[in-house]
C-alpha cells in the first residue's frame, strides 16, 4: 500500500527525545573579554572528530524509521538540545503484477557542539551550529512467499551536505590559520552513500483488523567528498535492524460512511557501525497509538490519515512524539 508518513520535532512544541549527555566539558566561568582572546586555541576535542561525528549522526536520517525519525538530544551541560532531526519519508510497492517497490526520504537534522577558545590565561565558549540536510532514494522488488509475506530486497542512494553557519569575526579571533577553525567559518562538506536493504514484509489483512509487520535489515556506506576544508574529510557506516509492527481494528465510531480505526504500533531498531554509541545509544524501542480516519469510499488521491503520539526510549534517553502519515 502506497504510503507517505512524517514525523515532527521541535522541543519548543513537542515533548522531545532527551538524553542527558555532556557533548563536551562545560566552559569556565572566568570573565574574558574579547581582546584577551588573541592568539587563542580551541580544545574540547578536535573539529575534524566533530565533522565525522555529524557524519556518523547522518547515518540514523538514511533509513526510513520511527524510532528516529524525531529526535532531539540535550546537551546534560546546558540542557539546551545538542541534537536534532526531522525526516520525511515513504514508500510503495507499484502493484502486485508489477512488483517494483520504491522509497524516498528527506532530512534535516542540527548540531550544536560548544567549543572552547582559550589563550592559556581565560576561556570562551565558541557555540557551532551544524547543519545537516541528506536525502535516500530506494529501489527494490518484491518477491512474494506466501499471499501474505514478501521478501523485498532494496538497493539504497544517499546524498547528504554538513555545514557550519558559524561566523567567527575579530572579536574572536585575531587571525584564523588552522584549517580546522577554517571549516568553523562556514565550512561545509557533501556526503553521498550507497549500500542497500534486505525487509520481510507482513500483511495480514481481515474485516475486524489488520496485521501489518517489517523486518528490515540495512547497511549504507557514506563518504564526503567536495566541501570547502580538507580537514574535514571522512566516512561512515549507517548498520541497523529494525522492526515495525502495528495492529488496526475498528474503534465502532464512523466518518466519511467508513469506519474510524485505532492504531497499535510497537517498533525496535539496533544500531550498529558508526551509528552505535554515537548519540549514547545502540537501541530504541518506540510504542505508539492513534487514530486511523478512512477516505476510501470518495474519489480523492488520499485513502486513509493516521494520527500517532508515540514514547520512544532507550539507554538513557526517552520521549515523546507526534507522527501523521497518509496512504494513497
């Protein structure tokens, strides 16, 4: 069934995906005015690691999946969000007689590491501002088991930019010759990946309810090129398991001549590669419910609208989410 589904994250509207973890040493609380810092070095870990980091966190926007698609991760230092992400997605299989499954999604995620400037004599905090925006496209086949399950091998296509909206002027600075603070001021770096997915597909379809289940597999290797500093060049590896389940029965309530359903939904992913460990987790569950609102008996593209409310967790991290999502 062909479907479109999107996940919004904003902590300033919804109740995000926390984790209380320190992206770097918090900066000290000695009074430096702008003059002192002539000459000044950045420590609390080098730009370059950052810049594969941010690479590393593209690696959990390529996949499409529920567990991540919003996430905001706090800074345990600041407890402002130090991470976070919006993707949108979905995918279809054409028809039964020509099996041709197809899959896109689109992301935005930010990044916000606080480095630390210093002459040896006081300290600043220098806040970045990373940006990450990638796209995956899928193509895959369906080959069918039974009437019910499918195996559906897919081949998978990334394109991702990183970039810093950083601006760091005299005040900061008197002169910028490291190449890593180069990519500080407005560096960026572009990313593509290619790798692909094995999914089993369940669909067990019946007047009282519906069975919907995903077991997928995923491996997509990512690698920058381009970008505007050398010293920001890197790879990773997007590895993860997933499983998706959810379950659709009629609530007894009617809209639009058809019955109005509630949605179960329970989803696990593992992390593997460069994707494990990197925001402080190698797993999330997530557990969902909602409403179903069916349009199929008039003549309009959209057949069915899910509305979810979602609580995601995981070692040390855990939340709530809103998801909306359509099929055609």
């Amino acid at each position: 069934m062909p479907a479109l589904w999107t996940h919004w994250s904003s902590c300033a509207s919804w109740a995000c995906a926390t984790l209380a973890l320190a992206m770097l040493p918090s900066p000290s609380n000695a009074q430096v005015t702008p003059g002192q810092l002539s000459g000044t070095t950045v420590v609390g870990g080098n730009v370059k690691q950052h810049a594969d980091a941010v690479l590393a966190i593209m690696t959990y926007t390529t996949v499409p999946d529920v567990t991540t698609s919003n996430l905001s991760v706090n800074s345990g230092t600041t407890g402002n969000p130090g991470f976070g992400q919006t993707q949108f997605g979905g995918g279809f299989t054409i028809s039964r007689s020509f099996p041709l499954y197809l899959e896109g999604t689109l992301a935005y995620s930010r990044y916000d590491p606080i480095f630390i400037a210093t002459n040896g004599s006081g300290q600043r905090a220098i806040p970045t501002k990373w940006n990450t925006v990638s796209s995956t496209v899928g193509i895959g086949w369906d080959f069918r088991i039974t009437d019910e399950l499918v195996f559906r091998p897919i081949l998978n296509g990334t394109l991702g930019r990183v970039s810093s909206d950083l601006k760091v002027g005299q005040t900061i600075f008197n002169r910028v010759t490291d190449a890593n603070l180069q990519f500080l001021e407005n560096g960026s770096l572009d990313a593509y990946g290619y790798g692909g997915s094995l999914m089993l597909d369940y669909e067990h379809y019946r007047e009282n309810y519906e069975i919907d289940a995903e077991l997928r597999a995923t491996d997509i290797y990512l690698r920058s090129f381009g970008g505007s500093s050398e010293a920001v060049q890197g790879s990773a590896i997007a590895q993860q398991v997933s499983l998706w389940t959810r379950w659709r029965a009629p609530t007894g309530w009617h809209a639009l001549d058809r019955p109005i359903r509630y949605v179960l939904e329970a989803a696990y992913s593992h992390y593997f590669g460069d994707s494990a460990g990197v925001l402080g987790f190698n797993d999330l569950t997530s557990l969902g419910v909602g409403l179903e609102l069916d349009s199929s008996r008039y003549p309009i593209v959209i057949t069915r609208t899910r509305a979810m409310v979602r609580y995601v967790f995981g070692h040390n991290v855990h939340g709530v989410s809103f998801g909306f999502a359509m099929s055609f």
